[in-house]
C-alpha cells in the first residue's frame, strides 16, 4: 500500500521504465532490420503467429481417403500419403510405419494414426495428422476410416488450396513416377497388375505382369550417335505437351525399327520404356479381327505408355486403302474387319487423340513390304535401322559379358575387332557366342571361328551366285538364269532371317 503523497513519484517511475522499454525495443527493432535478412523475419513472424494465433484463426481441412460416394479413391489422399513420407526426418516425433515390397526399390516410411508431421510452404506454417476412427456398421461389422488432417492459419486458404495441395498432387505423381513397377499388358496375359491372376490394364481384356527386363540404352550395343538421337528424342517429346497442344497435334510420337532378326528391336523396346517409366502393351494384330475391335482396345490403354505392334508386315493381311473392290466395300461394312485403313484411323485420325503422352513402336525385318501410308510422319515419324553389330557394339558386349575394354592388350580383342566390321553378324549371335565360356581368351577364339567360318560361307554363296550367272548367261537361258539367281536370293534370306537358334539380343 502506498499513500497519497507517493503515488506521483510512483506514476513518475513508470512512465519512465515504459518509456524506457519502448526506446530499448525501437532500437533492438532496428538493429534486427539491419542484421536479420528479409526471409528470416518473414519466418520468424509466421512462426510467432502460428505459435500464438487463437486456435479459432486457424483451418482444418479433412482429407478422406475415399471420395464422397464412398467408391473412390480420393486422389488428395494418396498423394499426400506418399509426400508426407518425405517429410519425415530427425525431427519427427512419435511412431513410424515401415514397410517395403520385394519390387521397391527402398523402404517406405509413414506415420502412425494420431501423429503429426509439420510442413512450411511460401511462409505458410501447416500441420498434417493422421487421423484413424474405428467404426461399426449397422452389420456389426467393424472398419476403419482414414483421413488426413491438414490444419493452417486461415487467412492462407485460398493459397493451400490454389497452390500448395497441386503441389502436393505434382510432387506426389513425380515420386511415384519414380518408384513406380512398369507393367507388360497382354491381351492373353494370365496375370493382373499384381501378378496374381485376373485382368487389368483398365479393360480391353488386357492382362499384365511385371516388366523385368534389364536392357537400358547404357547397355544396349548401338551405335552411340544413334541412341544419343534416340535419347534426345524421347526428352523432347516428354517435355512438349504444350507444344502439340499449341500445334494442335495429338500428344503422341511414332517409331519404326526395321532390321534383321537378333539386332536389338525388342531390347531397344524394354531400353525406351526403363528410361521413359512407361508401361508397354504388346498388342498381337493376329488377335484383333474387326477395326472396331481394334478401337476397343486402342482406347483401353492407359497414358504414359508405350503401345507395340511386332513384325507389321506380317501379322495380318491388311489390303491397301486403294485396292478394295467397290462392290466388297458395300457387302461387308469397314468395322467388321480389319483393315489398313482402320489401323490409319486408330494411330493418326480422329481416335489417336482420346490419351496423352503415347508412344507407338512397329517393328519388322522387311521394311519394304510396308506401305507407303504407314511410313509416312504422324504415323511412323522415326525410322530407326537396326541394323548387324558393328565395331563398337563388340566392344560393348564384350565390356559387358567378359570385363574386356578397348585398353586391353589381348591380340584376340583386336583380331575379332576386325572380323566383325567385315562380316554379317547380329548382335544376338555375337552375345551367344561369348556367354558360352566365362575365360575371355576361349570366348574370344570360339568368337573369332564363327566369324571366320560365316564370312567364308557367305563368300562361297556369294561367288557360287555369280559363277552360276556367268554360265548360264553364256548359254543364253535367261529365264534358267533369274530362277537361278531367285533361288540363291532366297537361301541367303533364309539363312538371315532364321539363323542357327541362340539367345536373342531381341
């Protein structure tokens, strides 16, 4: 208690350690404005808010794992599922869920129902927590329903909902991207997406099972000019959907692979979907008997896939646009068969645009049996030769099945090195050859025997051609003369397109 007599010098002291106090913190003020950067007291400011805001300032948004009509998934959800997993570091606290398959590549990581984990987007402080209600149905069945809590200041909302949740969905779909297990569809295929049995491929009665193949392009013995072109292709497709959308030009790309048996088409494939992250359907045009059965399956095929049509030129007989009978025409309407012109349709027309980022490979071994209106741009844009093994693709077969560089001083390297830029042989051949010993010097002499005793065959087919011509030209018997030559025309086909069986590069 104080008297009447004190209370002006009393009232005196406080107003001066007020005074006091609001020139000290004018100055501390200053000095902060001048020593602490910009975004640090941007920070700062946002953390002292969400510390010390009312809880009645802040949002909670609730993201179910289902949409509302309960049959959904909800893709908010799953999205922040696998982003939240990347948040997770020392300073997370509570319980973690750990798991991992046998086709993922690391562990995943997520956080136990009731825990938190804190995010920071543009300054925005947020919070997300796991929430998990048992509940019981009028069955008396018990589930479990799961959502996300997702709690801010509430004068961001236009800002999390605008930005920070498509980020959420964009960083989400790039991991998963990453992460993902590529898929081989069928249509014949026994296995579903889990390779347990069923269907998938979303209908068309596709089946799939997992894609295992290993070839990558570092792996892969081309040319490497022409994989570098391979390569910068695929990025610039990838990258241009709003490009095509610009050009009005579907987003998708064309590519032919021609050459003999065994130089790589199928590994070129399984290189292009490993590098792309894109699924594959191997479509079988010997299955598809109408062009509206071919629509049907065209169109059950996902985005981000590549769609594969082996040996073009033989899978089906397809008759010119040009060469119809008119009065064939009106007996047996277009979609009860298929035709060429279906298949034009499907790839360039009206259809090709119902699906986004696809990729459609045709290969074959007689590129001159195609027609001249599939191998034009649009439908077939890139003509890739696959062609015999060449130099370089020794060396990297031998790198990758001996262990054996260019630096190496092993005289056989060097001997077989030049019998494969003289001679005829596949890829497929070469690699057989040496996978059949694990010593280099005795895979490199079996190497070099077969090449020798290929080049000498083909040059006594070669000289037995045209000493055969000579005689029989001398003789004047022309027609003897093309029936002659035919025959050792289509021997040495044989002889290239079905060579002695081994494992296929292909």
């Amino acid at each position: 208690m104080f008297t009447l007599k004190e209370m002006p010098t009393t009232t005196s002291t406080l107003f001066s350690s007020y005074a006091s106090f609001a020139a000290t913190t004018m100055l501390i003020r200053s000095i902060a404005n001048e020593l602490i950067p910009h975004p640090l007291r941007a920070y700062l400011n946002s953390l002292f808010h969400f510390l010390f805001t009312p809880l009645s300032s802040n949002l909670t948004l609730i993201i179910d794992d289902y949409s509302s009509n309960g049959m959904t998934r909800n893709q908010v959800y799953d999205a922040a599922e696998i982003y939240l997993s990347t948040k997770i570091d020392t300073s997370t606290k509570g319980r973690l869920r750990v798991s991992k398959t046998h086709r993922q590549k690391s562990l995943m990581v997520s956080i136990e129902k009731g825990e938190e984990i804190n995010d920071r987007f543009d300054n925005i402080r947020l919070k997300w927590k796991f929430v998990c209600i048992e509940r019981q149905d009028q069955n008396s069945r018990q589930s479990e329903k799961r959502c996300f809590e997702l709690t801010f200041h509430k004068k961001f909302k236009d800002k999390v909902l605008d930005f920070y949740l498509p980020h959420v969905i964009d960083r989400a779909t790039e991991i998963r991207n990453n992460q993902r297990v590529l898929k081989l569809y069928n249509r014949h295929c026994p296995y579903d997406n889990d390779g347990t049995g069923g269907g998938g491929g979303g209908g068309g009665g596709w089946g799939s099972i997992n894609l295992e193949h290993p070839a990558t392009f570092e792996t892969l013995a081309m040319d490497p000019s022409m994989k570098k072109a391979i390569i910068a292709d695929l990025d610039r497709f990838v990258r241009r959907k709003e490009f095509y959308k610009k050009v009005g030009k579907a987003w998708k790309r064309g590519y032919l692979l021609y050459g003999p048996p065994g130089t790589g088409k199928s590994s070129l494939i399984a290189a292009m979907a490993n590098y792309l992250k894109f699924d594959i359907y191997d479509l079988e045009l010997t299955t598809i008997f109408s062009n509206a059965e071919l629509r049907r399956v065209l169109l059950s095929t996902t985005n981000r896939s590549i769609l594969v049509i082996e040996d073009i030129d033989c899978s089906m007989e397809m008759k010119d646009r040009h060469s119809f009978d008119q009065y064939e025409q009106f007996d047996q309407p277009s979609n009860s068969k298929l035709t060429l012109s279906g298949l034009l349709n499907l790839i360039d027309g009206l259809w090709s645009c119902c699906g986004d980022e696809r990729i459609i490979v045709f290969t074959t071994n007689h590129k001159d049996k195609l027609d001249h209106a599939l191998l034009r741009p649009g439908r077939m844009d890139v003509h890739i030769n696959m062609s015999y093994c060449s130099g370089h693709g020794f060396k990297l077969l031998a790198s990758n099945y001996l262990g054996l560089h260019e630096t190496c001083q092993n005289p056989l390297y060097h001997e077989v090195h030049g019998l494969i830029e003289t001679t005829q042989v596949t890829p497929a051949e070469v690699a057989e050859m040496l996978m059949k010993n694990d010593d280099a010097n005795v895979a490199l002499q079996g190497l070099a025997a077969f090449l020798k005793r290929k080049r000498m065959e083909d040059n006594e087919m070669k000289n037995e051609g045209v000493h055969d011509a000579k005689k029989l030209k001398s003789n004047g018997d022309v027609s003897r003369i093309n029936k002659k030559m035919t025959r050792v025309v289509r021997t040495k086909c044989a002889q290239v397109c079905h060579p002695t069986p081994s494992h296929s590069s292909n």
